[in-house]
C-alpha cells in the first residue's frame, strides 16, 4: 500500500517536472525569438522617404522638353493656364489670395446703361408741317413740305378784316381795313442744325383800306388844307390800296417746321413784301374844287409811299405730321 502512494508520487513528481521543462524551455525560445528579431530589426536599414521615392519611380528619368517643342504634362497645362482670379475668389473665397479683393457678387453691374439721347428714339415724322401764325399780314396758317435736308417749300394764306367807326367835327367815319394774302415761299437752311434760314418768294395780295366820311349836322371836312363844309347826308370816299397783285418777298426767320424728329416747333419771320407804293382814290361832293381833291389825293400817296416795302413780321407754332 505504501509502495503503491510512492509509486504515484513519483509519477505525479515525473509529470510536474516534464510540465516545468516545457514551460521553461517555451519561454527561453520565445525570449531567444524576441532577441533575434530585436537584432534583426536593428541591423536593417531604415526607410526613408528617399528610398520609397526611389523604388516608386520609374528608373528611366524625367526629359523636360527642348525650345521648340510641346509638353503634353499636365502639370505644365495647368501652370500655363492662366488664373481667372474673379472666378477663382467667387469659387473659394476665403483664399489668401482674395482677401483684399472685393466680393464680385456684390459688385454692381457694369453692363452699359443706355443713356438719354439713345434711349429716346426721335419720332418718326411725315416731313409735311402745319404752322398757325399772326402777322402783320392778318391771322392764318402755313403749310411746309420738306424737299431736301436744306430747302423747304411753303404755302400759306392769312387775312384779316377790321371795321372802325370813328365821329368827329359832326362828321361820321367809317374805315374797314382788310387783308388777303397767299404766299408761295422756299426756306433755305445753310446749317442744317441750326434754325436759322432765308426766305424768298411770291406774295399775292389783295389789301386795301377803305374809309367813308359823312356829315351828321352840316360838318366841315379838311381837304388840301381848307376846310370845307359838307352838306348833310354828303360823303367824301377813299380807298387805298397796294399796286401790286403780285409780290415778291425776301427775308429771314428761325425754326424749321420738318426737322426730322421734331413734332413741335416755333418759328419767326421778318421780311418785306415789295407790294409797290400805295394808290389812293379819293371822291367828294361836286362842290368842293377837283384840283383841290387832285391835291389832296396826292399828298395822301405821298403820305403813304413808305408802305411800297411792306414789312412782315409773324410769329407761329409749328406741328409736324
């Protein structure tokens, strides 16, 4: 029985000194393993950026290329391409390089603002004009058709009636002053731009005055400087009246009625009518002396000689068609 307990004491001793052994010797190799790699390690060499550079590139070696040729890298494209900066700081605006520059989306438009002058487009006119005037030829209108950039064509007609009755000395005045005229004129413009022309023309008239004195209550009447008494219900007549029928006409004025893009316009005349100098007729009672009303029928003409040089002023507003 005793010898039966050793037996499996020293079988147990046996198998712990076995289990001891392996884990000694399991130990010693990993320590041995550990310093060979530890050794190893150290002994290789390290690796660089150099050395990975060099085992990464090809061994044949980069050709740049000579004057006169092209390089294909792209590298090169994009360093000679070169940098739209607006788009760029619009793209990746907090870059260094925009840090000074403005924001473009901020920036107002400079696309071109049509200014006045283009963006009022003149009016498109006929070149025919209508033009209300007062004058010293009575109230009327002128027609004006453009010829040419420098000459117009006018028509135009105007006249005017006016009765006065007037007493004085017992006798009874009654004076009608009338005017009619048609007028057949050209304007030249030197200056295109300029309203400034000249005008010439035909007149044809037909302007008189006529006057008739009677006696209300036996009244006297001055003939040739000698007063003479007129009977009741008698008259003396006169009428005065400018020779020629047909005038012609010279003068000057601003405004051009067809200035192409005007619809509105003024226009000044100032001219003479060369209507010849003023014929007189006078009648009176046959008791008065015919060389006595001969007299004083001349001395009126002569009275009257400034008018062979009607003057001519007229202002009027002109429409364009």
């Amino acid at each position: 029985m005793s010898s039966e307990i050793m037996n499996k004491l020293g079988f147990g001793t046996s198998v712990l000194t076995v289990t001891a052994s392996l884990v000694m010797g399991t130990s010693i190799n990993q320590v041995v393993m550990a310093e060979e790699v530890i050794a190893e390690s150290t002994t290789q060499p390290a690796v660089t950026n150099d050395v990975i550079a060099t085992s990464i590139t090809p061994e044949t070696s980069e050709t740049r290329p000579q004057p006169g040729t092209f390089s294909y890298d792209a590298v090169d494209l994009l360093a000679k391409r070169p940098l739209d900066l607006d788009k760029f700081c619009k793209d990746y605006p907090l870059n260094s390089r925009c840090a000074n520059r403005p924001d473009p989306s901020t920036q107002p438009s400079q696309e071109a603002k049509p200014t006045e002058e283009t963006s009022k487009t003149p009016a498109k006119t006929s070149g025919w004009a209508i033009t209300p005037e007062i004058s010293t030829l009575g109230v009327g209108a002128t027609v004006t058709k453009s010829i040419t950039p420098n000459i117009n064509a006018k028509l135009g007609i105007s006249g005017l009636g006016i009765s006065a009755d007037i007493e004085e000395s017992d006798i009874s005045y009654d004076a009608k002053f009338n005017l009619f005229n048609v007028s057949t004129l050209v304007d030249y413009h030197p200056w295109q731009k300029s309203g400034f022309r000249l005008t010439g023309g035909l007149m044809f008239q037909d302007n008189n005055i006529e006057g008739t004195g009677k006696a209300t209550n036996g009244g006297t009447i001055n003939i040739n400087g000698i007063d003479y008494p007129i009977n009741p219900g008698d008259t003396v007549k006169a009428k005065i009246s400018l020779p020629n029928s047909v005038a012609p006409y010279l003068g000057i004025g601003w405004g051009n009625a067809v200035k192409p893009g005007n619809r509105w316009g003024f226009s000044a005349n100032l001219g003479v009518m060369f209507a010849g100098s003023p014929k007189v007729e006078l009648t009176a009672p046959g008791y008065i002396p015919a060389d006595q009303i001969e007299a004083e029928r001349k001395q009126l003409e002569d009275d009257l000689d400034w008018l062979n040089i009607y003057p001519v002023l007229s202002l009027g507003l002109s429409y364009q068609f």
